[in-house]
C-alpha cells in the first residue's frame, strides 16, 4: 500500500491535490496537514501503529 502525507497551509490546496491524486491513482492512502507540527504528529502516529 503507497501512503503519502500532504503538507501545506492551504486547505484548498491540500483537497485538490488529494482529489488528484486519488484520481491518479497513484496512492492508496493520504493524509494531509495544515503545518509542520500536525504533519510530524500524524508521522509518529502512523509509525507508532505500523
């Protein structure tokens, strides 16, 4: 399974670029954050579990 983590401050772009890529085909599971502290907590949150 290909993950990918989106990261930007922008809301909207994070939602077009996840649509995108769903779209694409190329992940299977995407997550996104608003700044760097929401990325590194859902980064350790993710590899805690795996």
């Amino acid at each position: 399974m290909k993950s990918i983590l989106l990261v930007d401050d922008d809301s909207i772009s994070n939602f077009l670029n996840t649509k995108t890529l769903e779209r694409m085909g190329f992940v299977n599971d995407i997550h996104t954050a608003l700044n760097g502290k929401q990325a590194i907590d859902l980064f350790n949150e993710y590899y805690i579990w795996c």
